[in-house]
C-alpha cells in the first residue's frame, strides 16, 4: 500500500500565530503520508486546557502557527 499523495490535501484548523493564544483559521498542505501512516478522517475535535497553555507558551517551547487540540 503506497502513501496518499499530499500535493493536493489540505486541511482547515484553527491556530495560533504567535504567544498571544487567539486562534484563528489557518490552512495549510499535509506533508505525504508513509507507510507507517494511518490516514483517517476527523469529524470532531477538542482541546484541552494544557493545549491553551501550549498556545500561549507558558512550557517556553511552543512552536507557531500551532494548531492544538
């Protein structure tokens, strides 16, 4: 079974842009999957309060745009 093609896939998720922890859309290409990938379909989600603390790097190694959850 070979990898999906990611040239055409994208995916909408609400991110942070920086330390401040406002969310907003953001869309972005997903890298190509291997074979050691699973590929699945989310059609619901959450976050939970230590991802609002990653949002707002209060753990001093957040990484932006950051979608949690």
């Amino acid at each position: 079974m070979g990898g999906v093609d990611a040239s055409e896939r994208t995916a909408t998720g609400w991110a942070a842009r920086d330390a401040d922890g406002h969310l907003s859309p953001y869309t972005y290409t997903l890298r190509k999957s291997g074979p050691e990938d699973v590929v699945v379909k989310v059609k619901y989600c959450g976050i939970c309060h230590t991802d609002i603390h990653q949002t707002k790097n209060h753990f001093g190694f957040s990484k932006y745009p950051m979608v949690p959850g």
